[in-house]
C-alpha cells in the first residue's frame, strides 16, 4: 500500500535496502533542518550550533535531547 501511494505521488522506482554505515554517510542527513534556512547563513558556512546532529545509536526508541537526535 505504501509503495502504491508513493507512486501516485510519483515516485516512480521505489525499494528498500539494509541501513548501512555508507548510507548513513552519504545518504542521510548529518543534522536537523534547524536554523540552517535562516536567511544571516547565506554565502557562509552553517554552524554546528545552528542545528542538532543526527546519531544512530542501537537502542529501543528514538528519543531526542537539547544536544542530539537519536
């Protein structure tokens, strides 16, 4: 069912693989949206401060502090 709605919405080649550290590198975002659209960032690099990073860590539900995503 998910794969049909996604198509209606025009995804048109859609599939699944195994989470692994390579996509975790240079697939998925590093960093939360955050600040970083703010308009004082353009033509600059972004802080670290202006967004949380993302971390994978095996436990049993994501959370979420002021620091990090998880």
């Amino acid at each position: 069912m998910l794969r049909a709605a996604m198509r209606a919405y025009g995804a048109s080649l859609v599939g699944y693989t195994e989470l692994t550290q390579e996509h975790r590198d240079h697939v998925i975002f590093s960093y939360e949206k955050g600040d970083s659209n703010n308009e004082k960032y353009i033509g600059t690099d972004i802080p670290v401060t202006a967004a949380r990073p993302i971390v994978f860590e095996n436990v049993a539900k994501a959370y979420e502090t002021t620091e990090k995503l998880v």
